[in-house]
C-alpha cells in the first residue's frame, strides 16, 4: 500500500470515470436506476430501527407506586378501602405534580389516629410502579424493566450506547468499505444486524438490552453507510442530489410508519421483531447479486482491471450498450483500459490514515464533520422548546419528522441551482439566527413566535446535517470514501449523543448546551467559505483529484476565471495522450492479427499511394 504522499505526487495517467467510462457504459441508464432504487429499501429499513429507540425509551406520561399493604396502619386495612381511597392514603400528594412519583408513605405500627394524622414517613417504591401510557406503546425499555426514580439514569444511558454502537460502526465498517468494497460490507452489516436484531427481541434485562442495541446500532452504520455510498457513485453528476434526496423520503416515510406499528405491536418485543423483518428481507441480496452490484467506480478507483471489465461488461449489456470489440477495437472502452493500465497493476487500497498526509482532503472532512455535528446537536435546542409550547408527545414527534420533509424539498428545489456551499452557507446562518434569537429573546417573545423560531431553527439545522453528509460524499475521494464519510457520518452521532448527556444530567446544563451550539453555528460560517464546490463535477477517485479540488472565490474579479486554487498545486506536463495511444495499440493489433501471410511487409506508416507507387517500381525493376 503506498503512502498518501506518494499517491498526491503519483503521475501515472488514468481515466477520468465520470466523463470516459459512464457515457460509454450507458450513462444512468435502466440498470443504474434500478439498482439506485433497490438501494433506496436499506434506507428504509435502518431508519425504521434506528428511530424505533424513541417509543423503547419514551417514558410513560404519568407513574405512581404501587401501593404496599404492609405499609399501611393496621386499622386500615386495604379490604376494607376503595381503590382511590387506597391510592390517596399510600401515595404522597405533591404540590403542582400530582401524586408522588418515587415515594410511598409507611405509617407507624399499632396507630390509632386517622389516616391525615397518624405519623408517617416517606419511603421508595417497594412493589413498581403503575404506569399511565398515553403514547405509543404499553411496554417499552422504560416500563421492561421499571428504569425510573433512581434508575431513571440507564435511560439516556442506553440512548448514549446506541449512538456509540452507530460511531464504531461508522468508522470501522467505513474503512472495510475501502478495502473490501460496498457490496461485501453491505452483506456482512445486514447479516449481523439481522442477527442481533431477533437477539434484542429475547433481552431478559436491561444491561443485555443496552449491550445489543450498542452492536446492532454498529451494524446498522454499515448497512446504511454502503448502501449511501453505493448509490452515489452508481449516479451521474445530475442525477446525484435526486438520488440522495429521495432516499431521505424514505426515512422520512419509516419515522411516519413508526407511531402507527407502535399502537399496533404494543409491546416492545413485537415492534422490535416487526423493525427486523425488513432486514431480514434484504438478505435476498446474498442470492441476487445483481439488485446490489459491486461499485464499479471503487473497483475502477482502486485499479481492480478483471473485475472492472467484467463489470463494465455487466452494466453496459444491462443498459444496452455494446462493449464487444467489434469493428475499431482501438475506440471501445475496454481496449483503452488495456492501454492505459497494464497487467502488471496491482490492486491499490488505501485508509483514512492517509489524511495526515494531505492539505485538502484532511480540511473538507474536518470543516464538514465540524457542521454535521452542529446541525444534529443543536437540534435538541429548538425541539426542547416544542416541548415548552405542547406536552403532546404527538404533536412533537411529527412536526419534527413533516420538518425533516420539508428540508429534503428545499434541498431538492435549491442547491442544483444554486450549489452546494452557497446552501449549506444559507442554512447555517439561519439556524445561528434562530439559535441566538431563542437564546437571547425568549424571555420577551410571544409563545407562537417562540414556536416560528423554534420550527425555522429545526428546519435548516435538519437541512444543514443532510447537505454536510451529501456535500462530503461528493468531496472526498473514492478510494477512501468510506472511511472518510464514516468519520463525518460519526461527528453527527457526537451530536445526537450530547442531548442524552443533557438528559443523563436532568437538563441542568441545557444552557450552556445552547450557548456553545449557538457559537458553534456561528463559527461554521466561516469555515464553510473554505470549501470547493461540488456541483455537476465528477467525483474524484484518488487522492490525487481530491487535493486538487478548488473553491470558488469570494468575488468573481474576471469573468472567465469562475475557480481558485485553495493551495497552489502545479500540475506536470505531460506529451501522454491515451486516446491517440489507444487508437495505435489497438490497429496494430489488428493489423497483425489479420495479416495472414508470413513474409508480408506492410508498414501502416505510409500511404496508399506511396505503398503503390513502391509496388509498380519494383515490378518494373523484376522485368
């Protein structure tokens, strides 16, 4: 494996896949859109497990103890009370909150006063709690295993262990997809996450459940990391956002579905076997390979030659294009990759480690880790205000989920047309403003525009978490995509993870929670302004292209000179053209497989009529 040093500096000549090797294999054709569209039921389904942990871990809107017969005075016995009678004498009334959450009273032995006289003293729950569901299902984690009062912690625990079970998955599972390919991570994630799936539905505690949702978070990285990088790479410059986009439909149609399966399963272990079905249906992929092909972008970008021929071979038969050598052998695709890359090529992987020897890419991925995490933490600002407008859990859940569709349609209508820094720009400066106005004016606003702010804030702070992992796929190279977009893909679970942190603390720091994002929004607009604009470009492959990415400048000084190196990079001159080089390899060997006759001279470098006037000479001097 050579160095990311070495590969910058590399000046062997090689294809550029998106305007050579796509338009010659049928572009984003039949074949293409349908494999796109198998690639789309993966999205589905991992968002159907992942978003499934808010109905396991919602707490129930009302609880109690059960009342303790034993604690109650003797002369009062429980047969001889009502129910409500039973509950008022052994549950402590709280001022503002209702009935007691955690304690029970225990009266002294042998008294004789009433009930509201008699001495008592208050004491933990010694018979569970009574749950009062008023959303979703009837047993969750929650009520499982009865993690409220002082077990209340193990609750933004588990949330915290999922979110790292999804970041281990990200960057490990994302640097296999570089060496072992999409298809082959794809299968093994699925595999597993099927697996672990039935084995969450037999947790028999709370610490097995918390374990195997931590591994099955991890496989669900994988499956959906290769199915996202699968279907970008198998798109067209046009074609890409589109395709990204409507896979985000897709999640959003899972998080929908959700409440409905939840009042359907009402318990936890049917919904959870309900989420796993669809992932058991994807391994019909193992059998039919050709709904799931391998990139063959990856294979091209890591010098595979076998293996890219026959599934260029593949793809164009598919799309109905022709790659067989028929009439100028010189002109097809494949003999130019003969030309261009010879036998004697090894296959190249490369790792994320690689970075530190780049000034580009290292600084893409950072800038854009950098804003997904923002737009992922600092949503838990403004849905925490939805809860101070409405206590419905209902009513929150779904303007979330209709806020996320709507920031899929603004993606979809404006960054093709305006590009993808100019929008990723917009959306973080008004999810800054938005953070800072709540910050700031809360206080002094009306509840409704509170609720306007708070929905404006979620809505591009949604967009600007999509169009970070867009923009990054499209930024970094394809030999190292995968581990490069796992690492992005990670800071966004940090992200989801510091709002269970606020919750593990009981929100006693949502403030400066609040703060920092705010600045950090802030901050991000500056960074954006230092990266490229991907735009109906072609992705790039090596390391190579990826460092010599350039961002447009700030002010267009010459109308001609639209781009501007971030580095200074001179490119080597170089007299090597592989179009006329392929042409000539591939006449000459024509040529001399057809020609027949041994002893025949035919010299290609001269013309008809030379090769003519040559002829008649030499009979002339015969006779």
């Amino acid at each position: 494996m050579a160095s990311a040093a070495a590969v910058v500096s590399d000046s062997r000549p090689h294809m550029d896949y998106d305007t050579k090797v796509l338009p010659l294999t049928g572009g984003y054709g039949r074949y293409n859109r349908i494999v796109v569209v198998f690639s789309w039921l993966p999205n589905f389904a991992v968002m159907l497990n992942l978003f499934s942990d808010v109905f396991y871990t919602l707490i129930p809107e009302s609880y109690h103890c059960r009342p303790d017969p034993e604690l109650l005075p003797s002369t009062r016995l429980p047969g001889n009370l009502s129910m409500l009678q039973v509950l008022n004498l052994s549950v402590p009334w709280v001022e503002g909150s209702g009935l007691s959450r955690c304690h029970l009273y225990s009266f002294h032995n042998n008294v004789s006063d009433q009930p509201g006289n008699a001495p008592r003293d208050r004491v933990s729950c010694t018979k569970g709690w009574e749950y009062i569901h008023g959303a979703g299902l009837q047993s969750n984690f929650v009520t499982e295993w009865n993690l409220v009062c002082s077990d209340y912690w193990k609750i933004p625990v588990q949330q915290i262990c999922f979110m790292i079970g999804w970041i281990l998955g990200y960057v490990f599972l994302g640097t296999l997809c570089d060496w072992l390919g999409r298809r082959r991570v794809f299968l093994l994630s699925i595999s597993l996450s099927c697996v672990l799936g039935v084995a969450v539905c037999l947790s028999s505690s709370a610490e097995v459940f918390l374990l195997l949702r931590l591994l099955q978070g991890s496989t669900l990285a994988g499956v959906f990391l290769s199915s996202y990088i699968a279907r970008l790479e198998l798109s067209d410059p046009p074609h890409r956002l589109m395709v990204t986009m409507i896979s985000g439909f897709f999640a959003v149609f899972a998080e929908l579905l959700l409440p409905g399966l939840a009042i359907l399963c009402r318990h936890w272990p049917i919904l959870q076997a309900v989420v796993t079905l669809p992932l058991l249906l994807l391994i019909s992929y193992w059998c039919c390979s050709s709904v799931f092909p391998e990139s063959p972008r990856w294979l091209f970008a890591t010098t595979q030659i076998p293996q890219v021929k026959k599934s260029l071979q593949e793809f164009s038969k598919r799309n109905g294009v022709c790659l067989q050598e028929e009439l100028f052998p010189g002109e097809t695709l494949l003999s130019e990759i003969d030309s261009v890359y010879g036998e004697d090529d090894r296959p190249s992987f490369h790792t994320v480690l690689e970075l530190r020897h780049t000034r580009v890419i290292w600084k893409n991925c950072l800038i854009l880790s950098f804003t997904l995490f923002i737009g992922t933490g600092i949503q838990y600002c403004f849905t925490r205000n939805l809860h101070r407008y409405s206590h419905n859990f209902y009513f929150t859940y779904f303007l979330r989920v209709l806020t996320g569709a709507v920031a899929c349609i603004f993606l979809c209508l404006s960054v093709n047309h305006f590009g993808r820094r100019a929008m990723l720009l917009l959306s973080a400066i008004i999810t800054g403003l938005s953070s800072l106005l709540l910050l700031a004016l809360t206080q002094y606003l009306q509840g409704g525009l509170v609720l306007v702010l708070s929905i404006v804030g979620l809505l591009f702070s949604q967009a600007l978490a999509m169009l970070s992992a867009f923009f990054a796929s499209e930024v970094m190279p394809t030999v190292v995509r995968g581990g490069c977009l796992g690492l992005v893909l990670a800071s966004g679970c940090v992200g989801m993870a510091a709002s269970s942190l606020m919750e593990l603390q009981n929100n006693s720091g949502y403030f400066l929670h609040h703060v920092i994002f705010a600045s950090f929004a802030v901050l991000s607009v500056l960074c954006i302004m230092l990266l490229p604009e991907s735009k109906r470009k072609p992705l790039p492959d090596s390391m190579k292209d990826g460092e010599s990415q350039r961002r447009p400048p700030l002010f267009l000084s010459q109308p001609g000179r639209d781009n501007l190196p971030l580095l200074h990079t001179r490119h080597p001159l170089s007299e090597y053209n592989p179009d006329n080089y392929s042409r000539l390899v591939s006449a000459t060997r024509k040529m001399l497989t057809k020609d027949n006759l041994p002893y025949r001279i035919h010299s290609p470098l001269l013309a008809d009529s030379e090769t003519h006037e040559q002829e008649q000479t030499q009979k002339e001097i015969l006779t």
